[in-house]
C-alpha cells in the first residue's frame, strides 16, 4: 500500500494547482504576447502601405497639375510663369 494518507495528498493539491495554473497562465500570456505582435506587425505593414500609396497619388497629382497647366499654356488661356 502507499505511506500517503489523505493529508498528504490534500497538501501538495495546492502546490500542483499552483503550478499548473502558473503554467497555463504563462501559456496563454504568451500566446496573447504572440497574437499582439503579428497584429502590431500587420498593422504597421498596412501603415507603411497606405503612406506609401499617399505619397504616390501625391506625386500624380502634381504631375497632372503641371500637364494641365502645360495644355492651358499651349490653349492661349494662361502665360508661362517665368
């Protein structure tokens, strides 16, 4: 038979649930850690992203403010600015 008695048993439950209650918690902590950091990351790509196509659509628009002002100069309808 074994030398526990139902004492001993009862004493190292806390302990155990402790630990595996410790280990969970470290687990899910971890996972949650993991989860946050690729949703930081995608967010941060999508950021760069957008800025990116801000920058661009910027750099057309000047673009077609110089054609138009170029087509309403050869129209007659405006001086050269010199």
């Amino acid at each position: 038979m074994n030398d526990y008695t139902a004492k001993d048993l009862s004493d190292n439950e806390p302990e155990d649930h402790e630990d595996s209650d410790k280990r969970a918690f470290d687990e899910m902590n971890s996972q949650i850690q993991l989860v946050l950091q690729d949703m930081k990351d995608k967010f941060q790509t999508m950021s760069d992203q957008i800025l990116s196509r801000i920058d661009d659509m910027g750099a057309r628009i000047d673009d077609l403010e110089k054609n138009i002002s170029d087509l309403m100069i050869h129209a007659g309808l405006e001086t050269p600015d010199k």
